[in-house]
C-alpha cells in the first residue's frame, strides 16, 4: 500500500482523527461518513474500505464527531441526527482533503451510511466541482431535505431488502434527485447488512459505482 496513514484534520470548530489508506496508484479517494452511533472503527465500513483499495481507490475513514461530543452523543443520541453539523464537518474534510499533498489531486467519492449518507448528499451539493459521485448504504437520504435537488454527482442508494422504511424513504429522497442515481435493493439484507454475503454486495456495488463516476485524474 503507498498510503497508510493516521491524521488530524483541523477544522474550524473541530479537530477530527482520520485513517487514510490506499494504493501507489490510486485513481480516486472516497471519504467515508459513517452512521449513527458508530465511528471511523465501524467492522462495516472498514470492510467496504478494504473492497475499495484492491480497486485502486484510496480510502479515509473519518469521525465526524469529536470524543467530547461523541460521549454526549451517547447518552442523548441527538448529535448523530444534526445533519447540518456533520454534513458541515464533512464538507470541511472535503476541502482538507482536496489540499493535501498526496490526495489532492484526486477525484472525490463520499460514501455515507445511515445519517452519514445524509451528510455527505448535503456535502455533495454544497461542493459540486470536489464530489465526483456518492453512494448510500441504508442511508436516510430524506434527511439531507433541500440539499437533495441541489447534488450533482451520480449517486448510488443501497438498501436492504428487509429494510422496508428505509426503501420507502429512499425511494421518497429520489424522486427528488435531479442527479443521476440508481436505488439498488440487495435482497435478504436488514439495516446494517449484518446476514452473510450482503455486505460483499454493497462493497462491490460501490466499487463499481465509484471507478465507473470517479474522473482519471489528470
């Protein structure tokens, strides 16, 4: 691997850990916005990270929350839902991230789970010219409200077979979208794609769907 690396990304009311990991010749990095109650750790997202490596995408896994704030997270669980809060710590991960040295150069894929993917749709329609493409893993779409017709970059909505709320809510969240999207539903999965084979699914869906959207950079 020619990236390995934990950071600090510094942002004006935050300072975020972060670990960046990727191929030598790696043609896009994809952000990761993890979901409610989890963290950069989530088993889930690191497997879909690792999936998205072999194919030449670097990887940052993020907390979006900081350790205060996540503790507090814990006992009121209202944090997690502010999307205005973390999609405003997401965006400003995007532009960290288009100023570092060693990735700046690469196109930009967000990758949300959960309330995550709500962050990083409003992330995506607040930097169209930085994300080049998204996707939703049991995402909540719905709750990115406006910011929906305003997102640009193709996206990618996943979710579970079993999760019949969370289609309908996703199905909602795309009739809004005015980008290209496609809603995949991967059968027998729940919320977290917890049952065997499924989480292979989603990772391979958006590996495809990120190397397919994500521009060669020059």
């Amino acid at each position: 691997m020619g990236v390995r690396a934990e950071a600090t990304v510094s942002l004006r009311d935050a300072r975020l850990p972060a670990d960046v990991d990727g191929p030598d010749d790696a043609v896009g990095v994809v952000l990761f916005a993890h979901g409610s109650g989890s963290s950069r750790h989530s088993p889930r997202n690191v497997a879909v990270a690792r999936v998205l490596q072999r194919r030449r995408l670097a990887t940052v896994l993020v907390d979006l929350l900081t350790a205060e704030e996540d503790a507090v997270d814990a006992r009121t669980a209202e944090l997690r839902f502010d999307i205005d809060l973390l999609a405003g710590r997401l965006t400003g991960v995007v532009d960290w991230l288009a100023a570092e040295p060693a990735l700046g150069r690469l196109p930009i894929g967000l990758f949300g789970a959960s309330t995550g993917a709500a962050a990083a749709l409003v992330a995506a329609a607040v930097r169209p010219q930085r994300v080049a493409a998204v996707v939703s893993r049991g995402g909540r779409p719905d709750l990115a409200g406006p910011a929906l017709s305003e997102v640009r970059a193709p996206t990618l909505l996943l979710v579970g077979g079993l999760d019949d709320q969370v289609i309908t809510l996703n199905e909602q969240a795309a009739e809004v979208l005015v980008a290209p999207y496609e809603l995949r539903v991967v059968p027998g999965a729940g919320h977290l794609f917890e049952e065997p084979g499924t989480l292979d699914q989603v990772a391979d869906a958006a590996a495809g769907w990120f190397t397919h959207h994500l521009p060669v950079p020059a």
